[in-house]
C-alpha cells in the first residue's frame, strides 16, 4: 500500500513507500519529508462563538491508494524546468522482444527531439525521454511513467506555455462503456507493459493533457500509432478532402466537456481511428521510421509549415506519393501494428486501408488562415 503525496518544491504527485521518512521528486530532484502521523498533536476541540460559527479543521488526509510502485527514485541528468516557456513529452515504445516489436520508433524519437530543439528552440532540459533505451528503469515508457510524464508536461503551466507531447508506438481500440464515443469505441496508446499493465484510454489523456489547459497555453500532439485519429478525445475533428475541409463535431452525445480550460490543444495523428499506422523504411530509405512522423516532418523541413492546413496536406502528399512508388503501400511491416490492434480491439481485419493523418483540435479554426507554430 502506497499513499499519494506531492512533492514540495514543484508539487507532482509522488509515491509515499510505507515508513520511509523522505521522498527524493523525480522531476526536480527536491526532497519531501514525511512526518510520521503518530507524533503529531492531537487537533483543539472545536470551539462555537455566539454566532454559532465554528473553526473550520483541515480534512483528514486521503486514504491510503494502492500503487503498483513508487515512483520515487531520482532520474540522472538536469531535472528539466517545471515553469519552462517550452517543454515536452517524447515517448518512444518499441516493445523490444516481442511478437510486438517496432522498428522505427526509437528513430522517431531522436528525429522529433532534433526538430525540437533545433527549429523551434526548446530547451534540451525540459524534453522528457521515454524509451527503452533508457538505462534508467524510471524513463522507460511503461504505463506508470507515462502518466506521470503526461501530468509533469501540463504541471503549472502558465500563459505563453508551448506543450508537446509526441508518441511513437502501438494504438488500438477498447469497447466504449460511457458512451461518448461516436463509433462505440475507445482509443488507446499501448505502453510497453500494456499486455500486464493495460492501456491507456483516450478518456484518461484528455483528462490529464486537455482539460487541465487554462488560457494562454498552447498543446501540439503528434502521435504516430494507430486508430489514432482522436486518441486525445478532442470535440473537433478536420475532414479534409481535396483541398476542402469541414470540422466534423465529435463531442459527446452525454454533454460531457472534452475540451479545455480555455486554452488550444491541437494534435497531428498518424489516422483516422478505423485506420493503421506504419512503421517502414520505404519514406527515408535508409532507416525505419514510422510513416506519421516522417511526413510530419518533411512538411516542416520542406517549407509547409506556414499554416495548419498546408501541414495536413504536404503530410498526406507524402505519404501519398510514397504509396504510388511501392505499388500501393508503405506497410513495409505494417501488418504486426495492423493485427496487434485489431486482436485488441476485438474487430476484424479489414486491410488495405490507406494511412491518412489527421487533425483535431479543441476549437475549429480557419485551417488555411492560422499560422502553425511549436
């Protein structure tokens, strides 16, 4: 049994191991002291004044929660800045080993935090890496450290905040038990120990990445898996058809809020959700890479970043293009993400359904008018 207490300093939820009397916080490395129940005073007896007003007493603390471990090793290197202008989130799950296993995705990652770094001047120090590259076991993209780096990246942001949160691995589809999903099903992202672990649900993601958003913050999710195309559970979605597009208007049927706190959240997917995503060589020729995040960012390096709309549209020219050259798919080992994630789902393979990325966003906006920008 572990008890959930916050860090000191930059208040992300840690993991109290019972009797342990500190906690070292894996993001900004500050020590927590915890102060043992028992040797504190017993609390003054309520006391009642003629206006029949009483002293208000803090709650008691929240009952012990079960965690399947803590969290409370400090990770080597820099911590990176919780208040940071620019920050982001890069995870990379390649389920190494397995029936599973991805090829481009660790490439995918090196490929976004470059562009990060070099063309839109975040700081090294606040990009969190998961990968099982990582020889520490705390940024290793499992269930329990994803979550804890999607609740970093939103932590205290401020107005001016630029977010990013970039996946590259396994997506898939659970059967929808609230109904607010439009086509009866949930989408997920698969962390490397989502066979014991399980996934995490689209519901979760918006909930911990989208809602928190307040006014002035600004999130971009490029997320290259499959059935991705509203993974983040956002109400708007951008069908575009040679050149035209409508937003489609995907909030839920129950009234429920999916969207923010009055900031933006737009995410770049690598397909719709009855889609699959690929993980190929065939786009660079000389790595893998997966198909999404390649085309993403091609239409950077390529001059395309001058709105949203010429974006979607060089993505999907390149993958386009690419298709036509290698006789109608890219798929160059597609087929294990495409199987994986219709035995997940528990639906039928259908096949030969073309990639196409998409865009979602929490307020519709003029695609062709609005300047895109990280």
């Amino acid at each position: 049994m572990y008890m959930l207490v916050n860090c000191s300093n930059c208040h992300t939820l840690l993991q109290h191991p019972p009797g342990a009397n500190s906690i070292c916080c894996a993001i900004c490395h500050a020590i927590t002291y915890i102060a043992d129940p028992r040797l504190a005073p017993p609390p003054p007896a309520r006391s009642y004044s003629s206006s029949s007003h009483y002293q208000h007493y803090p709650p008691p603390p929240h009952p012990f929660q079960e965690i399947p471990s803590p969290f409370s090793h400090a990770p080597p290197g820099p911590p990176p800045a919780v208040h940071g202008t620019k920050r982001a989130v890069i995870c990379a799950v390649s389920y190494k080993n397995t029936k599973n296993e991805l090829k481009g995705c660790i490439n995918d990652a090196m490929c976004m935090k470059y562009l990060l770094v070099n063309r839109f001047n975040f700081p090294q120090s606040s990009i969190i890496m998961l990968t099982e590259e990582e020889t520490d076991p705390y940024r290793r993209p499992t269930k329990s450290n994803m979550r804890l780096a999607l609740s970093w990246l939103v932590q205290g942001c401020q107005p001016g905040d630029s977010l990013v949160f970039h996946f590259s691995g396994h997506g898939s589809q659970q059967k929808d038990y609230n109904g607010d999903e439009l086509d009866g099903y949930d989408e997920t992202l698969c962390p490397t120990d989502f066979e014991t672990q399980g996934m995490i649900v689209d519901d979760e993601i918006n909930a911990v990445i989208v809602k928190p958003i307040s006014h002035g913050v600004k999130l971009h999710a490029i997320i290259d898996a499959c059935h991705s195309g509203t993974v983040l559970d956002l109400p708007f979605l951008c069908r575009m058809d040679s050149g035209k597009y409508v937003w489609e208007d995907h909030r839920p049927r129950s009234g429920v809020w999916k969207g923010t706190s009055g900031g933006e959240v737009i995410s770049f997917s690598g397909c719709d959700d009855d889609q699959t995503s690929a993980d190929t060589s065939a786009l660079s020729k000389i790595t893998s890479t997966g198909v999404m995040t390649y085309s993403f960012i091609q239409a950077i390096e390529r001059g395309h970043r001058t709105t949203y709309g010429s974006m979607l549209n060089a993505m999907r020219a390149t993958i386009r293009k690419r298709t036509n050259e290698h006789g109608g798919g890219v798929h160059g080992g597609g087929v294990v993400p495409t199987l994986i994630s219709m035995l997940l789902a528990g639906r039928n393979y259908r096949g030969g359904n073309t990639q196409e990325p998409q865009l979602t966003a929490s307020e519709p906006f003029d695609v062709y008018s609005k300047p895109f920008s990280l």
